[in-house]
C-alpha cells in the first residue's frame, strides 16, 4: 500500500521502534480478550481467579505502557516527517528556475505544502492506533479458531465481505480524491485572486459577480458534492462492514449451536470476543478514508517532488550554505539573446529577441517601450532569472557559463513591477540602523513604518511607498548592478523627481550600474543612453 510504503520510508528507525511497539501492545490487548474470558470461566476457584488477576494486571500494565509510549512518540514522528516533507519540497522549489515556478503557479505549491501535508500529518496518528487494533483482531480471530474452527470460518467469511467492501469504496474513492485535490489546486487559485484583485473587485460588481458567482461558487459547489460523494463511498463501506459483523453474531448465536454441535459455553465465549472486538474494527475500518485521502495527497507530493526532480537535473547545484563570491565586472554583453514562451501545446509563443547590447560598468541604461514590448522579459534575461533559448550572456568578453549563474544573479538588486517586500532585511548581518532610518527620513516612511528587533513594524502601505521601502532595501545591498521595472510609475512627482535627480546620480557616483525600464522621457537626460523595445527588439534608441 502507497500510504505504508511512503511510512516506512519517511519514519525511519523511531517509526520501526513505534511499530514494534504498537504491535506489540495491539498483541496484549488480543490476550486481555483470552485472561477475562479465562478469569469469568474460574470465578468461582480463588487460586484461579487470584492466577488470572496477575495476568489481567500485568497485561494491563504492559498494554499501558506500549500506549503511553506509542501516542506521546506519534506526535514526534508525525511532526518530524511533516517537517522533513515540507523544508525537502521547499528547498526544491527555491533551487527551481524562475520559469518553472511561474508556470506552477503559487497556489499548487501552497496547497501541498500546507493542506495535503496535514492530511498526511494527521492520518500517520490515526493509523498507527488503528495498527494497534488491527493486531488485536487477528489475536482474537485466532482465539476464536482455537475455540471453534466453524466460527473461525465464518468469521473469515465476514472479513472478507469487509475487504471486498473496502476494496470497492477504495476504487470508486481515489479517482474521486484525486479530482477533488485538482479542483481544490483551483479554488485556492480563485481565492488568491479575490484577494489580490480586492480593490479591483470592489470597485467594479459585475467583475465581481462574475468571478464569485460563476467561478468561485460554482467550483466551490462541485468540490463538496464530489466530496460528499466520496463520503458517501466510504459509509456505504462502513455499513457493509458493521453489516457482516452483526450477522457473525447473530449466526454464531442463533445458528452455530445447532449445526456445529457447540456448547452454550463456548458460544458464549465467542460471542463475547466478537462484542469485545467491535470497537477496534470500526477504528480499522474509519481509518480507511484517511488512509486513502492521504494516499492521494502523497502522490500529489511525489509528483511534485518527480517534476522538481526533473527540473533540478538541468538546473546546476547550488550551494546555499556560503555566500557567492562576487564576479568581476567591467561589462555585461547580451549577444543573440532569444528567449519565447511556450503555449500550452509546447510550441513557442511570445518571443523576444534576438537582442544584443553591451552594458560597461557604471552605465546608467534606460529601456523605453510600451507595454508587452518585452521590457520586464528582457530584465529577467540579463539579470539570469531567465535561460536563453538562443544567444548568451558574456561577462568581460567571456561567455557566462550555466555553473556561473549563481554567483551573476548575486551581482544584481533588481525592482520588478510585481515585486515582492519581505518584513525582514533577509541577508543582511549587522545592519547599520541609523543609515537606515535615514533613509526612511529621506523617503517619508519614519511615520509609516520602524525597523524594530530584525523587522519593519508594517508593511500595510500604499504600492508608491513599498516601492520607496523596496529601494532603501535595494541601497542597503550594496550590490554593484541595480534594475528597476518601472520603479517610478506609482510615485508622485517629488518622489519621482527625487529618483531621477537624487537617488541615480548618487548611484553613479558610487560607481553603480543602472538598468531602468521607464517611461519618462521627461527625465531621459539622467541616463547614459535610453534604448527602445517594440515587439521584443531593440530600436533606435530613443532621445535623450
């Protein structure tokens, strides 16, 4: 079974020690069956009964043990494999190249990481205790063979209607599971958009119908309907089996007696195995859909985890653990670069290129053109977040090398229009405070936001002042190239003019090479040169 396998694999030797263990105790509960049986049976004989006694406590005492040890452990080994499964699939993803993340989309990633590794994380405990009872049922199945070989039969009768049962419900259920896990990766998706479109959605209703009442509510109606169909598997599974128990009982009561010759006593005793072990059955048998919803979130994960895989095995491996040695730089040349993407039938699509530029050291370098001339694509392509379908990158004369990626993408700060604004100063050590809060002084954020014990105290703003908080952050990196997409589009003029005039001579200054994808031409003097993009291609350039 895919959930045991995945088991035996994830928990390594404190899962084996927890099985050991749980069987084990699963196995003297089978013979608490067998010692209270054997001890009504002497009731009346006092060295007997006493005998019985001294079973039935060290039974307990052991049977308490192996509990105590195996649920206080369980959470242990649950966590420990969620924590495993999730930093894994997580340190995978962050050595995944750009394309690749942009084409899963954010919301696949989030679901497996959090909502199908809960399910996996909560399943782990439920079947470790339903082991337990598993291992109680065969201990009091053989107990029963012992007493009666007849009824011994006729109770395997009923264990197989039960996996005949689960085997049915399992089958219906998983592709079931497998379309609501689907269908959810989409509702998260819709989600995602209501709440980064809210302002968009707010202001415009029909926008707004539209998307809750004819893709949010109807996605969400379809996933509980395939959801309460799925259930409704497993309880007719449930009923199957409770079904096939209750009749044993009843043929072992009613008509064993009178075609397998056995005594009342002995009757009496299998009856009271088979009320005893009741509970235990229903907990193996309610584990099941969790077994299965869990089975389908791990083969979510392994999919996953199989496509990181193959995407990893062209990307070059990256060391995390120290800080790439700086490049040298005097220029970056862009020769022949292509770059398409692909459309959903692999063939290419949108293409950019070919494109060729040299940009020395300390150049300050505007890109103009209108929207989708290829601007924000051809940023990604120089600073490596993009590989080239054609064409190539070359430092100093020198063509830059798949093992180089790393240590050039290090060079640059980079600004994108949907840009991301982490609450911490994320890699840097020993920050220099009163430079920094300079720096809110200057941009008019002190008022707005602190940078207190390792962290901004907001980051509730409007997009012009996080995109003044992004290139305070982008100056504390110090980095030797800076890109910005658009960066003064959402400032107003003092701000704008601020950028332009101020913050890029400085940079200059310093010896910093600029790349800046801009629409003001109002301020194209602040550049070295101004080059144009239209449908993917450098132009003339543009005039100063």
């Amino acid at each position: 079974m895919e959930f045991l396998r995945f088991l035996q694999r994830e928990s390594g030797a404190i899962g084996r020690r927890i099985a050991l263990v749980t069987l084990l105790g699963g196995a003297v509960s089978g013979l608490m069956v067998t010692i209270i049986l054997g001890a009504a049976s002497a009731a009346t004989a006092q060295g007997e009964s006493f005998r019985y006694l001294l079973l039935f406590l060290i039974a307990l005492v052991a049977m308490m043990t192996a509990k105590r040890y195996s649920l206080r452990h369980t959470g242990e080994l649950t966590e420990g494999i969620v924590e495993r499964l999730r930093l894994r699939v997580a340190d995978k993803i962050r050595r995944a190249e750009l394309l690749f993340f942009e084409s899963t989309g954010p919301a696949q990633f989030t679901t497996l990481l959090t909502k199908e590794t809960q399910t996996i994380s909560s399943t782990v405990s439920m079947a470790i205790n339903a082991s337990a009872s598993a291992v109680m049922l065969l201990v009091a199945f053989l107990f029963i063979a012992y007493l009666s070989v007849p009824a011994f039969l006729l109770t395997l009768g009923a264990m197989a209607t039960a996996v005949i049962a689960y085997r049915w419900s399992l089958s219906t259920a998983e592709p079931q599971l497998q379309q609501t896990l689907e269908m959810e990766v989409g509702f998260f998706g819709l989600i995602e958009h209501l709440l980064d479109g809210f302002k968009e959605l707010k202001v415009d209703a029909r926008k707004n119908r539209d998307l809750f009442d004819n893709h949010l509510r109807p996605l969400a109606t379809k996933v509980t309907n395939l959801k309460v169909e799925t259930n409704n598997s497993f309880v007719t599974t449930t009923l199957i089996t409770h079904s096939a128990f209750y009749g044993l009982l009843g043929v072992i009561i009613f008509l064993l007696p009178r075609f397998a010759q056995a005594e009342g006593s002995v009757v009496i005793k299998i009856s009271t195995v088979i009320l005893f072990i009741f509970g235990p059955m229903a907990e193996v048998v309610g584990v099941v859909p969790y077994i299965a919803k869990a089975a389908v979130a791990i083969r979510a994960i392994e999919t996953m985890e199989s496509k990181l895989d193959d995407e990893l095995s062209h990307v070059p491996t990256v060391n995390f653990a120290d800080d790439p040695a700086p490049l040298p730089l005097r220029e970056i040349e862009v020769r022949d670069l292509v770059f398409s993407y692909k459309n959903p039938d692999g063939t290419p699509g949108y293409t950019v290129g070919p494109l060729n530029v040299t940009i020395p050291l300390g150049e300050v370098l505007f890109i103009q053109g209108g929207n989708g001339g290829g601007k924000s694509t051809f940023l990604k392509l120089l600073t490596g977040l993009y590989q080239p379908a054609g064409g190539a990158l070359y430092l100093n004369g020198h063509r830059l090398q798949p093992s180089q990626y790393h240590r050039y993408r290090n060079m640059f700060s980079v600004i994108f229009t949907d840009f991301h604004l982490f609450d911490r100063l994320y890699g840097l050590q020993n920050v220099d405070e009163d430079r920094l809060n300079e720096r809110l002084q200057e941009m008019e954020l002190d008022a707005k936001t602190s940078y207190y014990e390792g962290r901004f105290s907001t980051l509730n703003l409007s997009t012009g002042q996080r995109k003044r908080l992004s290139l305070i952050i982008a100056l504390l990196d110090d980095k030797p190239i800076l890109v910005f997409d658009e960066w003064a589009a959402d400032q107003d003029p003092i701000f704008r003019r601020h950028f332009y005039e101020v913050i890029l001579p400085e940079l200059k200054r310093q010896g910093k090479t600029i790349i800046a994808a801009t629409h003001d031409d109002r301020y194209f003097s602040a550049a070295d040169r101004v080059l144009k993009m239209e449908y993917g291609r450098f132009v003339n350039g543009a005039p100063k």
